[in-house]
C-alpha cells in the first residue's frame, strides 16, 4: 500500500468531531442547551437606514441576547423561535431511550444542532451501524427546526444518509407549544427515524447482491467523476486524482475486506471517499461546512446508488 493510501486509512473521527460539545451527561433540552452554551435567547429590533433615524418598514433584525450579535434579517410575518422552544419535544424522545450527544452552532450562531442517536443498533450487511439524528434551528429565516438522519458505520465512522425511495431522510417540525402536539412530533420523529433505517438496510442488502464484474467499478467511478475534453488539465489531474482515491479504497480499504466486490462495497468507497477525503487547501470552516452539507445528504453518494443500481 502506497503513502498516501497509509494516510487514508488512519482512525476516522465522526463528522462532527470538534465541531460542538458533548452534552450527553445532559437529562433534558434545558440542560442540555445550558451545558453547551445555546440557552442565550433571540430578540426582534427595528431597523434603521445606516446614517439615519429613518426606519426600514417591514424588516427587522434577528439580534442574539447578550451580545448583540445580528443573526439574520427577517421580514415583518417572521416569528422566533426560541431554541428551547425549537427542542422542546425532544424531552418525549428521551423518554423513549434517545440519547443526547452534542450540540453546537454553525455559521456564527444563524443555525444551532443537537445531535442525539437512537437506543437501538443496526447491522447492515456485516456492519455496525448506530443511528444519528441532527436536530437544527436557525435565526437567519432560513427554515423551522429540521430533523435529518445521519447513520454512522462504527468501524470507520462513514456517512450513510443515502436519499431513500420510500423513505425520508429529513423533515420539518411545527413550532407548537401544545404538550399533544410535541408528543404527537415526538412519534412521529421515531417512526420516520425508524422507517428510515428500515429502508437503509432494504437497499444496502439489494446492493451487496450487485456483485460487480471486472472493470465495471472503474466504469461506474468514471461516470461519477466524468472527465470531458473542454476541461483545463488541472481540472482532469483533479478529476483523475479523485478517481484513483475512491478506487483506491474499494480496493484495498480493511474495513471493506469482508466484503464481496459488489454495489455496497463501491458505495461504501465512495461514502469514505466523501465524508473523510482531504482537499489540497483546507479551509478552517471545511469540517463545518462538511457537516452542515451532510444535513441534506451528500449529493456525490446519492449520485453513486443511482448509478449503481442502474448498472
């Protein structure tokens, strides 16, 4: 194995290691937020033209208490939602046995996540996998509270949250104050979450029966990472460096080794491909930006099922 393949198969961390604070001492949202610094609250201020005591109708700024720090600018039908509020049915799913992990903000506060993961494991194929879900409000009037599954395989800490055909990887939650309703929000995030995974294991093990002949994993690779003759030469030398990387681990990674050569080992590849590869210039916001991109699922990943499946 090569130098670089070395380095590729060093520990894995999650995708959010470093990112947030470990809350799992925490027995609810309230103590949960406090250990981590996010029980500050959300103000509405009028708006003024800069330079004068004129007031811009109708927008308002989204304003951090203590600080003062301008979270987003909203419109005049925009309502905040505090983060305790946003969390609040959270405390039903720890009666059912969900556990808080971490919790942390991104893009300088404009959006905040909780991290839990469900009571029970899953085995896909030979492999361990412990759900996540990543519970995320913001403050810039970007959307309402979100829920989006995150399925970790344990022994290399990949990313799984495959799009799924009948089932949801995310969703909305309503903002309700009503004691049913966060209950009713509450069983429903357990069945979706549930469902889910159902689904996840369906789709891995008709994967692991696609055994792929000679050659076919490098066709599928291609068409992923296409390369056309307009492109500059860096852009092949990347394109082609990006190939030779995902090929590399569906060769040779150990932790693809019980695997046959088939659709889940190539995707598998690639998923460690895109939740662990390094970039030549890495940015200090790129774990986060990783991870916030994750929320909706990585777009390279749902691309590889298509077209492996379609093979």
């Amino acid at each position: 194995m090569n130098e670089v393949s070395d380095i590729r198969y060093e520990e894995r961390t999650v995708p959010w290691s470093g990112l947030g604070t470990d809350i799992s001492s925490a027995r609810n949202v309230d103590e949960a937020l406090s250990l981590a610094g996010l029980d500050w609250r959300v103000v509405q201020r009028p708006m003024n033209l800069m330079g004068s005591d004129e007031m811009i109708p109708g927008y308002y700024a989204n304003v951090r208490t203590p600080d003062d720090e301008v979270l987003g600018i909203v419109g005049k039908r925009y309502s905040i939602v505090q983060n305790e509020e946003a969390f609040s049915f959270m405390d039903d799913l720890v009666s059912e046995g969900v556990s808080f992990q971490m919790a942390g903000t991104f893009r300088g506060g404009r959006g905040v996540w909780i991290l839990a993961k469900l009571p029970q494991m899953y085995f896909l194929s030979e492999d361990k996998v412990d759900p996540y879900i990543v519970f995320v409000n913001t403050h810039d009037g970007s959307g309402g509270v979100r829920v989006a599954m995150t399925p970790i395989r344990i022994y290399c800490s990949n990313m799984l949250n495959l799009s799924m055909r009948r089932a949801q990887r995310s969703w909305s939650i309503r903002h309700s104050g009503d004691i049913k309703e966060k209950l009713t929000e509450a069983r429903d995030t357990l069945f979706k979450a549930s469902s889910y995974m159902d689904a996840l294991k369906d789709e891995t093990d008709e994967l692991e029966k696609m055994l792929l002949r000679e050659g076919e994993a490098e066709d599928i690779v291609n068409k992923l990472i296409p390369i056309t003759a307009d492109m500059g030469d860096r852009m092949q030398g990347n394109r082609l460096d990006l190939r030779e990387d995902i090929l590399t681990r569906y060769h040779e990674a150990p932790d693809l080794d019980c695997i046959d050569k088939s659709g889940l080992r190539l995707l598998h590849a690639i998923s460690d491909h895109a939740t662990h590869f390094e970039p030549v210039r890495r940015t200090e916001s790129f774990r986060e930006n990783l991870f916030s991109r994750s929320l909706n699922g990585l777009p390279l990943i749902d691309w590889a099922k298509e077209l492996i499946l379609a093979a």
